[in-house]
C-alpha cells in the first residue's frame, strides 16, 4: 500500500518534470523563432561587432536581438512634427508622420509602413505567433503588427522608438 508522504513525492517528481518538459520546449520553441541573420542578405550588413560600436545598447538590443523597450518610455510617442521615422540601423525611412498615430500602447504605432521600407515574418517567440517587422535594408527590428489599427488599414504597426531617428520635413 502506498503511504501519503510516497504519494506526495510521486506528484512532486510529476510536476517537477512536467515543468522542465514545459521550459525546455518554450527555449526550443523561443530558439526556433529567431532571425537566421547570418542566412538572410541585406544592403547594409555589418558584423555584430560592429553593430554593438556602432549602436546605442537599447537600439542595439532591439535591432539585432529582438529586444523590446519599456511602454510609454520613448520620446518618439510625442514627435508629432511633419516628417520621417528612419531605421536608426541604417536611416531607411520607414514611417511618414502622416501615418502616425496614438494607439495608446506605449510605443509609436503607424497605420502604414512606406512602400517597401519593411518586411514582415512570423515570431512564435513568448508562446505565441505574431507579425514581427523589420527593415528590408538592414533587417533590424522594429516591433509587430496588428489588425487592430484605425482606418484606412486596420493595421497597427507598433515600433520601438529605439529602433528609429526622426528627421523633420
């Protein structure tokens, strides 16, 4: 007959190893979801070495590792200036100020990308799949996409200011 304190160590054991199954797969899963830079070919390329010299360590962080800055910390939620939102990886003009607007998330959100400026992948990162953006001339990473933006889209496209430079028209 099994004694309650055996029974006990038994659920422990199965929880405890069910929870490592669990954290191994999120880190397989999380892996997998990752931009295979070294495989993709951009116009501007540059080593991580050089990326790390060359940019701040939050842009840095965002646009060569997938980082994501804290909400409302960028001081991109109040450019409200005509003119353009670049890469700050390689100065691409991404987003017009026209197309800008307060999705009240904490991160700059466009309605619409200028043509060709951006490109988008799935990221299954964090348990779930979403619509990463990134540059299509250096491949930095921007934020994700959504279909819960205003009109004429429906698209929200929410970008970490870190990841882009303003320039005024």
């Amino acid at each position: 007959m099994t004694q309650p304190h055996e029974k006990l160590a038994a659920d422990r054991r199965t929880i405890l190893s069910t929870l490592a199954a669990g954290l191994a797969g999120v880190a397989f899963w999380s892996a997998r979801s990752r931009p295979a830079e070294a495989a993709e070919r951009f116009a501007v390329q540059h080593s991580d070495a050089e990326w790390r010299r060359m940019l701040p360590a939050p842009a840095y962080d965002v646009l060569r590792h997938e980082g994501t800055e804290r909400p409302f910390s960028s001081p991109l939620n109040d450019e409200h200036r005509a003119g353009t939102f670049q890469c700050r990886g390689c100065g691409q003009a991404l987003y017009s100020s026209k197309t800008k607007f307060d999705s009240g998330t904490g991160w700059p959100s466009f309605w619409a990308p200028i043509n060709g400026a951006v490109a988008t992948k799935t990221d299954r990162s964090l348990l779930m799949s979403r619509t990463e953006v990134h540059c299509t001339r250096c491949g930095g990473h921007q934020g994700h996409v959504f279909n819960d933006g205003p009109r004429p889209t429906g698209k929200r496209y929410c970008m970490n200011g870190v990841s882009m430079t303003f320039k005024p028209a």
